[in-house]
C-alpha cells in the first residue's frame, strides 16, 4: 500500500471517527438538556494537532426541530 492511499484511509477512518462520536455527544446534551424542539443548537468544533501550528475551528448551527 503506498504511504498517500495509507494516509488518506487514515484520515478518513479518523474523520469518521469524529463524525460518530460527536453525533452521539450533541444528542446525549441536547437530550439531557431538555433542548429537544427548542431552537438551534450553536456549536464549535476546534480541530488541533499535537507538533503542528493547526488549529482550524468551524462554527455552525443545529436546528433542533
């Protein structure tokens, strides 16, 4: 296998990774919160990496129906 395809199915298992349990995470606070059908949700997610200057955000929304 050669080093990019092993990279890129890293990421992609890493990123999956993150997807999952963050989904999970937002639904236990929004359940436990009571927030269910109360607006939107504002929500950060701060991405870093341990020897690098990477810290990419990214700011949204979730409608909580």
């Amino acid at each position: 296998m050669a080093d990019e395809e092993r990279f890129n199915m890293s990421m992609r298992k890493f990123l999956k990774q993150v997807g999952v349990t963050s989904q999970k995470a937002i639904e236990d606070a929004v359940r436990e919160g009571g927030l269910e059908g109360k607006g939107k949700l504002k929500v950060q997610v701060v991405l870093t990496a341990d020897g690098t200057s990477l810290k990419h955000t990214v700011d949204g929304e979730i409608d909580l129906g």
